[in-house]
C-alpha cells in the first residue's frame, strides 16, 4: 500500500534544482527527465537496482549534457529531481503515461491502482512545483523584456520494444518551426548524425506538456532535442554533445524574434 500525503519529507530533494538562475543567455534549458531519484516512501517502486538505472527511470546522460551546455553558454536551466515513474513531468496529469503501470517490457506494479490522493500528492508535490519553476522564470524573462529561446533536452534509447533506431538525435516541434528547423538544417550538415525530424518522438497534446505549456501557449520559440543515450553515457560523450550545441544553438536562434 503506497502512502497519502505528504510524499516528499523535509531531508529531501525539492522537486526541481535551477542551474544558473541568473544566467544572460537568450536561452533557457530544461530537462524535465533529468533524475532517476525515487522519493523515500516510494521504496523502490518494486523495481530492482538495475532497472532503476535504465532508462525506462530516466532520460540517461541528458542532465549532464544540459549541466554543460548550460555552463558554455551561460543560460539558466531547470532540472526535475525525481523519476518519471514517479510521476512524468512531460505527460499531461491524468494521462495514461502521467504515473506509468508500464515502460517498455517492465511492469510498474506499485503504480496500479494508486487512489486519487496518491496520484494528486505525486502531482501535487512533484509536477506542479516543476512547472511552476519554468512559468516563474518565463514571466520574470517577459516582464525585464528577455528574449527567451526554449530548449527542451531528452535522450533516447537506441533500442526500443527490440527495433533499433538510426538516429544520433532527433529534433521535437510541432505549431513553431523557427528555432526547430534552423537547427536541423545545422545538425543535417553532418550527415553521420542522421538527425532526425520529430523522429523517434514528435510532440501531441497527450504525450508532451513542456513545449506546448511553455513554448507553444507562449508563443516562445523552442525546440526539443533527444540525443541518443549510449552517446552520452559518459562525461567525454557528454561533453561532445554540449560543445556541439553550444556551437550550434547561437547561430539556429540568430534573428529569431
């Protein structure tokens, strides 16, 4: 039996961390998949260590890769500190894949038959404060007259459901083009990335909620970039991926409005 509220006790994580907060990029980063942290009373969720450190728990290496991009290019960026099977911070509340029963082969048993008060607290305590996190900076940037330019950072599996997928990286938007497709036409001059366009993932109203809460609502250029994770499951790899888009990014937002 999972507890009721409050989930979060006083010792630990908050539910998100701010990188930079007074960064001068036009740029503002998240990563709304950036921890396999799962809270105290959670246990383990009824999953081993192993899968823990998979990625059905996390976005591995995407933290590392926005903590160095980050610092090279001097932006603010907002991290979820708690797994996704806790509750998903890119998922609409309510959705099926909001609290997942299942991620990819692996059954989430401690999520079935959660009460609703369960479910809330995890929202409550975890989704909201995130979300608030990122609306608070975006008002603050609208307010002083900021420019704002919204990057999305995710990773993906190479293999998924046993189909192996081509792409180095692959690009996320959908109603707002600019920054997105500049920075494809950038990373496509490199042809062994075979970077992709809304593959493997694109952006629907019941599968994502950052880009259309913050970006598309906003009317704030954004884009979200997935990068393939045994690519950056190491420093040396994630640090190859910050620099490149760091390099990248400036010259894909130049002149956007």
């Amino acid at each position: 039996m999972l507890p009721c509220m409050p989930l979060l006790t006083a010792v630990e994580p908050a539910a998100f961390t701010i990188d930079r907060p007074q960064g001068r990029s036009d740029f503002l980063l998240v990563c709304d998949h950036a921890s396999r942290l799962v809270p105290h009373a959670l246990g383990s969720l009824g999953l081993d260590d192993t899968q823990l450190a998979s990625h059905i728990a996390w976005d591995i290496g995407a933290a590392g890769v926005a903590r160095q991009l980050s610092t090279a290019l001097d932006a603010t960026l907002v991290l979820q500190s708690y797994s996704r099977l806790v509750v998903d911070c890119n998922r609409p509340p309510g959705s099926a894949t909001s609290i997942p029963t299942r991620s990819e082969h692996v059954r989430i048993a401690a999520n079935e038959n959660l009460t609703a008060a369960d479910a809330a607290a995890r929202v409550a305590e975890i989704f909201s404060p995130y979300h608030a996190a990122i609306s608070d900076i975006l008002e603050q940037r609208r307010v002083a007259g900021t420019r704002t330019l919204l990057v999305c950072i995710h990773s993906f599996t190479p293999v998924y459901l046993g189909q192996a997928r081509p792409w180095k990286t692959g690009l996320m938007y959908r109603k707002d083009l600019r920054l997105g497709r500049a920075l494809l036409e950038l990373l496509r001059q490199d042809k062994g990335l075979h970077a992709g366009e809304n593959e493997p993932y694109a952006i629907s109203d019941n599968t994502d909620y950052t880009i259309p809460l913050h970006g598309e609502a906003r009317g704030i250029p954004h884009v979200g970039i997935e990068i393939r994770q045994d690519l950056i499951a190491d420093v040396h790899g994630q640090q190859e991926w910050a620099t490149r888009l760091a390099h990248l990014l400036p010259i894909a937002g130049k002149g956007i409005q």
